[in-house]
C-alpha cells in the first residue's frame, strides 16, 4: 500500500533533517581520528629530520596542512555518513507508517 505524497516528502524531509543532525557525531569521531592519525605522522616524520633549522618551518607546515586535509574531508565523511542513515531511518518510518494505516481499514 502507498501513502499520501505530502506524507512522503515530510517522512523524507523530517528523516533527513534527523539523520543530518545525528550523523554529526560519527562525522566528528572520524575527523578527530583523523586528525589524530595526522599528528602521529607529523611527530614520525620531525624525529627523522636531520636540519635543525628547517625543522620549525616543517612542524608548521604540518600541522597545518592535517588540518587543512581533515577539513577537506568533512563534508565527504558527513555525507557518507548520513546518507545511508537517512535511507534507514525513512524506510523504517514508511513501513511503519504503511503498517499503521493498513491496520486502521
């Protein structure tokens, strides 16, 4: 049985908006992590510079750049995240809708 398509759209709406904000935390955990992850190559690759002098100028440069690249995977990682969220939470909530409305006739 289907359901109405104003119905639809606000299961479809409502259920993103649930799943953009609940995907959040995921998203956070994995950029933290990956910036972690960053950090840990940053302090590998200091300990095998030899120059002195130059070695200022390369933990700058990498610490700026994990952060730049975590940054840069922020929306791809949310978007992953999110989106099959989304298609659980909606076809979850439709059959449950269907459900309901066959057993109301």
């Amino acid at each position: 049985m289907n359901i109405a398509k104003t119905l639809d759209l606000r299961l479809k709406l409502g259920n993103l908006c649930l799943a953009a904000i609940l995907s959040l935390v995921p998203t956070t955990m994995t950029i933290g992590f990956l910036g972690i992850h960053g950090m840990l190559l940053c302090r590998e690759l200091e300990n095998s510079v030899t120059d002195k002098k130059s070695l200022e100028s390369f933990k700058l440069n990498c610490k700026t750049s994990n952060y730049k690249t975590s940054l840069n995977y922020l929306i791809w990682v949310w978007l992953f995240v999110m989106i099959p969220t989304w298609r659980w939470f909606y076809i979850g909530h439709y059959r449950r809708v269907v459900k309901s409305s066959s057993d109301e006739k």
